[in-house]
C-alpha cells in the first residue's frame, strides 16, 4: 500500500482506525493501530464518563482522560495519533484545544460540520499548530461546504477530508430514508468528493487526501475503494473485535454471536439514525420503554435531556463496560462477518496481504483483457 501523506505528515499504511466512543478506542486500541504503521484515534466522547467523581464535574473529568490518554498512547507508541471530536460535543472547544496543546498528529471532526473554529486557533495561527484538521462528512456537498466556509472565512482549508458512507456503524450523517431506500455507494461519494476538490487543490496549491469510510471490510474493499480515488480508508467494525480494543469482551462478544438480520437501525435520542446490534435492551429501546436517567451535565449541545427517552452516552457507556443488558453496542452493517477477535497485528497484516492479492488479480485480469483486445 502506499503511505498516505497530508501535509508533512507521513503515514506508512493507509489505514485509520475510527474513533469510537464511549470508551471503544482509547489508548489501549489507538497506539496497537499506530504502532502498525497506521493512524490510531482515540475518541473523545464522554471519555471521562469513567472518571471519580465525573457527576459532579464532567468536563473537568473529560479534559483529565482526554490529557491522560493522549499521554498514555503517545508512552506506547512513537506511531501516528489522533483524536476524534463530535461538533455535537458541549465542550468541543476545550476538548479541541488539549488536542492541539497535547500535540495530537490529526483531529478528526465529526457528528455536524464544523465550520467554526474556537478562537486559539486564530490567536496561535493554523502555521503554528502541529495537529492536521480533517472534517468528517457524508456528502460532496457537505465537503465542499465546510472548505469553501474556511476558504473564505479562515482563508485556510482542512488537511484532508473523511467521506463516512451509509454502511458505517454509529451515528450516521444521513436519514432513515436516506439509508434504507437506495442508499448511495461509497465509491460514487469518494469519487464526487475527489471531483469536489479538486478547485480547492489548485486554489491552494495542496493535495486533500479523500478518505474513505463506511462498510470497508477486506483488503480487496481496500483496492476498489483507492480506484474510486480514496488514499485511504477509515476503519471502525474491524477493530472492534481486535485484542487491543478498549472494550469490555461481552461488547466484542455481541460482534461475534450476531448474524446479517441484528444489525438495524435506530433513531438515536440527538436526532440521527445509529446502527446497532439487536439485543433485549433494542428492543426495548423500539417499544418505545423509557429509561429514566439524571444527567450531571447536558454533555450533547443539541440534546433534549429532560425530554429524551434514554441518556444515549450512558448506554454507550454501559456497553463499553460489558453491560449488555443496560446498553447496546453501536456496530457497521458488516459487523456479523466478524467471526474471531485477533490482534491488531494480525488485522494489519490480513488487510495487507488481502490488498495485495486483490492488486494482483487486478494486473493479470488488466493483462488478459488487453491480450484478448489485441487478439481481437
Ligand atoms: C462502536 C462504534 C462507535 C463509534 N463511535 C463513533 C464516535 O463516537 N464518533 C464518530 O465520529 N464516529 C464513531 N463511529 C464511526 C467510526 O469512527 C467509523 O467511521 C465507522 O465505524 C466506519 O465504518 P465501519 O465500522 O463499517 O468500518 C463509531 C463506530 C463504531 C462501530
């Protein structure tokens, strides 16, 4: 595979593991992927939801496990770390600035589009500032958006661009209509977000990497997803079930025991559809059954807390902790392919030799084509 380059920043197998919140990647998963050659994210949602004492000061307790797992990944790994932020976050600013001081490699910027930027940003000077910013978005248009808002605002574009597809796991930015009634490929989203950036390459005389998420499973994924135009892909599902991951085993588990028909859709408590693994606990949730909780802080800008049926940040929690019956486990619509937890190593090097069989069969069915066009 080919390094992946944005900016100075080099990364020698484009793979990146995605984010996953609550408490999925943290340190534990994010250095294994970075000390592989790809680029480890530790996410940030209600990351210090495990902290003493978080109830009474949660965004005291998000800034100490943020500090600290930056830290703790960057003592296990000399590899590429970044960390992933949802806009929707109430302390997306606070959160976004320990990124930068801590030196974090890349901010992946999700979950609403993130045209602004906090003031540090400004007062320091993008020049000055170590970590790369890459939007995730679910359209060109959305892609083209947020760069012409910087361009024309902050005379200055993202670093490269995540395009996530209707296939993902988690909250996905499109509607229940959107995903369950021809839901666009992948490959025709990366392929008009390449096309949509090419203005903004030459305007600033720089590359955008176009990277890809959403349903990648296999090394040959991999192969068709670069001829669309992706430099790299974006992966969440696949390492769930990996040794490192930062989750409870039960919460693997799920991945393990579930087959094609419990992987479904919800409309979460913040508005958007998520994709979970069916469990007593959904189908509850799908009744319609309340789950009465307190909240300490509204960590959500956009969430109706006295009016939501669940707290959707404490069932991730429950989840992440191994507490099935309390919570579900957020999974991407090939999460029961999985069929065995490996080691991050082992993924790498499947993905890899994956790729590189799928390239080669690519060449010969090139070759033959061409002979038989000749012979013809
Ligand atoms: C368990 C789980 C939790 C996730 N949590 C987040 C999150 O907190 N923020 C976010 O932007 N994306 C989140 N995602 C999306 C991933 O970062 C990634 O983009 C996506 O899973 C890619 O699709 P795939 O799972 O088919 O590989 C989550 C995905 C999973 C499977």
């Amino acid at each position: 595979m080919r390094p992946l380059k944005i900016g100075d920043l080099e990364i020698k197998i484009p793979i990146i593991q995605g984010g996953m919140g609550v408490a999925i990647s943290l340190s534990g998963l994010a250095s294994a992927v970075a000390n592989q050659g790809g680029i480890g994210v530790i996410s940030a949602a209600g990351i210090g939801m495990r902290e003493p004492g978080f109830e009474k000061n949660l965004r005291q307790a998000n800034r100490n496990a943020l500090i600290r797992e930056i830290q703790t990944a960057r003592k296990k790994s000399n590899g590429v770390i970044g960390v992933n932020l949802m806009v929707a976050l109430s302390d997306y600013d606070e959160l976004l600035k320990i990124a930068v001081e801590e030196k974090v490699d890349l901010v992946f910027m999700g979950a609403g589009l993130p045209l602004k930027l906090p003031e540090f940003v400004f007062e320091q000077g993008f020049e000055n500032i170590h970590t790369k910013f890459v939007p995730k978005v679910s359209s060109a248009k959305a892609a083209k958006l947020v760069f012409q808002y910087w361009h024309q605002k902050f005379n200055h574009i993202p670093d490269a661009v995540v395009v996530e597809g209707p296939l993902a796991g988690g909250h996905l930015g499109f509607s229940m209509k959107e995903l369950t009634e021809n839901p666009v490929p992948l490959s025709e989203l990366i392929k008009e977000t390449v096309a949509a950036m090419i203005p903004f390459e030459e305007l600033y005389h720089k590359s955008i990497p176009v990277i890809a998420a959403g349903g990648i499973y296999t090394g040959s994924d991999i192969v068709s997803i670069f001829e669309a135009g992706a430099k790299a892909v974006k992966m969440g599902t696949r390492f769930v079930a990996t040794h490192e991951c930062d989750a409870d085993l039960a919460f693997k588990e799920s991945y393990l025991n579930s087959i094609k028909e419990d992987i479904l859709l919800i409309n979460s408590p913040v508005g958007l559809p998520g994709r979970v693994i069916n469990s007593d606990f959904v189908q509850q949730i799908k009744r319609g059954e309340t789950k009465p909780f307190k909240c300490p802080w509204k960590c959500l800008k956009n969430c109706d807390y006295k009016q939501v049926p669940y707290c959707i940040s404490k069932v991730l929690l429950n989840s992440a902790q191994g507490k099935m019956d309390i919570g579900f486990a957020f999974a991407g619509a090939n999460a029961f392919r999985v069929n065995k937890i490996v080691s991050v190593k082992e993924l790498f090097d499947e993905l890899i030799s994956e790729y590189e069989h799928a390239l080669e069969l690519k060449k010969h069915q090139n070759s033959f084509a061409s002979a038989i066009r000749i012979a013809v």
